[in-house]
C-alpha cells in the first residue's frame, strides 16, 4: 500500500500554476491595457491644456494689442479734444475780435445817422435818409450779437445771472426793443397778456432777448400792415408765451429744422432783411438753459406761424425784481471827456453830446486822455477799452487809484465804450474801475440816458 505525499501534491500544483499559466498572461494583459489606457487619458489631457495654454497666450497677446491700441485710442482722443479746444478757443478769440473790428465802423455810422436825424429839421427826405442808415446799423449790430452768442452757446461761455423776476417785466422791455421797428413797417401789435402777476426764475437780460428775438422774427418775415400777437398765461405750474403773426409761414419740410444752427427756408431768399439762420437757434438754447422748452407752428407757407415758450413758475414767496425802464436824461449840462482812437466815432460822438448841450474834450489816444482826465475836473469820462499807448482800463485804474484833490476834487463817472462784448470783458471793465459799460455801437438814446444816470448819480453823491 503506497504512501500519499502531500509535498509531492503542491509540487504538482504549483507547476500547474506557474507564471506561464494562460490566466498569467491575461492579468498582465489587462493590467496593461489599464495602463495604456491610462497614459492616453493623460496624454488626452495633456494635449487638451497644450490647446488651452496656446489658446490663452494668442488671448494674452490680444490682450496687450487691445491695450496697445487703447492706449493710442486714449492718447489721440486726448490729442482730439485738445486740438478741439485750442481751435473753439481760437474761433471764440476770432469771433470777439471780428465783432470788435465789425463794431467800430458801425459805432460813428451809428451817431452820425442820429446827428442826421436831430439836424434835419423839416427835411423828409434827409429824414428818411437818417431812418435808413440807423436801421441798417442796428441791424448789422444785432446780427453780430446773434453770431457771438452763438458762439458763446457752443462753447459754454454764457452763463446766467438767475433770479426771481415778473414776467410782465420782460415782455414789457421785448416790446419797447422792437417796438420801433414794428411801427416802421405799419404792423399791429395786439398785446393779450395776464392780469395776474407772474413770476419766473431768469436772466432778466436773456429772457428779454427771446421774447424780443422772437417778435423781431415775427416782425421780419411778417409784410407791411401785417398783424403780430403777443399773448401770455399761466399753465398750471408753467407760464405760456406765444407769439404768433399772419406772415410768410414756415413749410412743413422746414418746420422740424427750424431752431437749428445756420438754417433757414426758401422764404429768406426772397426778402431784403436776411439773417443767419441764428436767431432761432440762440432762443432754444437759452430757453432750455431756463429749463424752459420752444416750439414752432405753421399751417404753411403763406399762412402764418406761431412760437410757443414754456417756462417754470417761480417757487411761491419769492421776492420779485421787475426790470426797470431805463432812466431819462435829466436837464442840465455835464462837463464830459471823451477818449476814443477812431477819430471819426469820437467826432460824431462829440457832436451828439454837444447837441445835447453838454460840454465836451476829446482825445485820441490813451496817454493823452488819462493826462486830460488829470489835467482838469470832469462829470463823466467815456472811454474806448482798446486804445494805442495805454487802454482804457490803465486809465480808469490810475484815475481811481489817484488822491482825490486839487482840480480832481471827486472822482468822474466812467463809462466804457467797447466793441468787445463778452462777459469776462465787462467784468475786467468794471473791476477796474469803470461805472457803466456799453457795447459798440451803443445806440445814443441809451448813452445819453446813461449820461442822465450818470448826472443823478453825481448829484445824488
């Protein structure tokens, strides 16, 4: 009987299992697939963040030409605006000085069509001769003031002086500007406005330039024996200005353009009084700087139009400024030095203001004006700003910085006469010195009545 050996049993099995085994095999198989696999999967991977890390590079290096580009963008923008505001400082310098060089001629135009006007006597027809120079003065001086505040607008050079004021006020001083102009072309004014007192918050000076900017419009495009209405009324916490007249209409293709820069209709071509296609433009703004609005109608061509002006009622309790009428010469003759380098507007100027029967010295330059204004006791001393040798805001200064004795026992009420208009000049004006100051060509009813102001204001000192 044999023996079993256990040892002999493992051997065997042990054999039959070695590591050439057919599920040896397979294990390593597997397991090397797993391997395989898994090495494509990080290979996969590491291609998908080769992609990405290419894709964020080109995104950094569009990046730094975007910022490149925005830079130069930044700098040439830059570059733009201030080349925008060098050129808008040089038109508004150009423009001052246009008006300047524009207003002296029109300044002795001005007092010789008066002087023709006082000395014509029974003479129609000189008469009519002096009506027709002076109008055409005020109209080239009121076209000059409509391009510089045109270009005062664009460049936020206007600014307003606001305050609670009658709006009746107003009106009343629109009506009085172009009230001569209206009876000249024998049209009617029919005036409808409120009973009760209203107020509203304005550049007494602006607000009356659009009321009277708008009745002039009316005015110009309105034919001899025409009729204008002026009417005004309270809608509810706003006041309603409207002038309307049965003049030559607006089209209706020019109707939506009508408060823009430099535009204007066929119906200017046909007519004497042109204009600039500014007027309009200079009213919406100013009324929009009132926080007011402006619109236009018109039934057509040949039937008429209508502006319409909405303002805010000024807050209840407010106290009121009326404008008031300006003040009347009085009698009496004043002792007045005139300083003025055009020779020919210092002349006629004189002459006005002699006929006026006041006593007058010139001079014509500004070392010699100050050096009569020292030599000898005046009333009132009118003088140019822009003077050869020494302006006319040296002048006023020394004669105000001077002790008040000897010949010079008070000091003379000065009035500036400038064909600069804008405001930082009559600031400079009146920081210097000056009382008054008047734009060229001032019109010689408002300088002999500033004359008059001027005597009440001595005597009254």
């Amino acid at each position: 009987m044999g023996t079993f050996d256990e040892s002999t049993t493992g051997s065997e099995q042990r054999s039959m299992m070695g590591e050439d085994s057919p599920l040896s095999e397979l294990s390593r198989e597997q397991e090397l697939r797993l391997r395989v696999a898994a090495l494509e999967a990080e290979l996969s991977h590491a291609r998908i963040l080769a992609r990405e890390r290419e894709r964020l590079e080109e995104q950094v290096v569009q990046l730094r030409e975007a910022n490149e580009h925005l830079v130069m963008a930044t700098v040439s923008a830059q570059s733009l605006r201030d080349l925008a505001e060098a050129t808008n400082r040089r038109q508004t310098e150009f423009l001052a000085m246009l008006a300047h060089e524009l207003r002296n001629p029109l300044a002795p135009l001005s007092m010789s069509a008066s002087l023709l006007q006082s000395l014509s006597g029974s003479s129609a027809q000189l008469a009519h001769v002096a009506g027709v120079v002076r109008r055409q003065v005020d109209h080239m001086a009121h076209l000059l003031d409509d391009l510089l505040d045109a270009a005062r607008i664009s460049s936020g050079k206007i600014t307003l002086s606001v305050r609670p004021l009658s709006l009746n006020g107003a009106l009343d001083q629109a009506v009085e500007t172009v009230a001569g102009r209206i009876r000249e072309r024998g049209q009617s004014l029919v005036l409808e406005l409120p009973e009760e007192r209203l107020s509203i918050e304005g550049d007494p000076v602006r607000l009356t330039q659009v009321f009277a900017n708008l009745l002039g419009n009316a005015s110009k495009y309105t034919s001899p024996g025409g009729r204008i209405v002026l009417r005004a009324w309270r809608d509810g916490e706003e006041v309603v200005v409207q002038v309307n007249d049965n003049g030559s209409g607006i089209g209706a293709d020019m109707l939506p353009q009508v408060f823009d820069l430099f535009v204007q209709g066929p119906r200017a071509l046909a007519r004497s009084e042109g204009g600039l296609g500014i007027g309009l433009n200079v009213v919406r703004n100013l009324v929009g700087m009132h926080g007011g609005s402006v619109s236009a109608e018109s039934p057509g061509e040949g039937l008429g139009s209508t502006f319409t002006v909405r303002l805010p009622l000024c807050s209840a309790g407010a106290p009121i400024d009326e404008i008031p009428a300006g003040p009347s010469a009085s009698e009496g003759a004043c002792r007045i030095l005139l300083v003025e380098d055009n020779v020919d507007a210092c002349d006629t100027l004189r002459a006005l203001l002699e006929l006026a029967g006041h006593e007058v010295a010139v001079a014509y330059d500004g070392r010699a004006g100050l050096a009569a204004a020292q030599a000898r006791r005046y009333d009132i001393v009118i003088c140019d700003i822009g003077l050869p040798g020494m302006d006319g805001l040296e002048i006023i200064g020394r004669l105000r910085s001077a002790p008040v004795d000897g010949p010079l026992d008070r000091r003379p009420f000065a009035i500036a006469l400038s064909g600069y208009g804008q405001g930082e000049d009559r600031e400079r004006a009146l920081e210097a010195g000056f009382d008054r100051y008047l734009v060229k060509p001032a019109a010689p009813d408002t300088l002999l009545e500033l004359v008059g102001e001027a005597r009440e204001a001595l005597q009254a000192g």
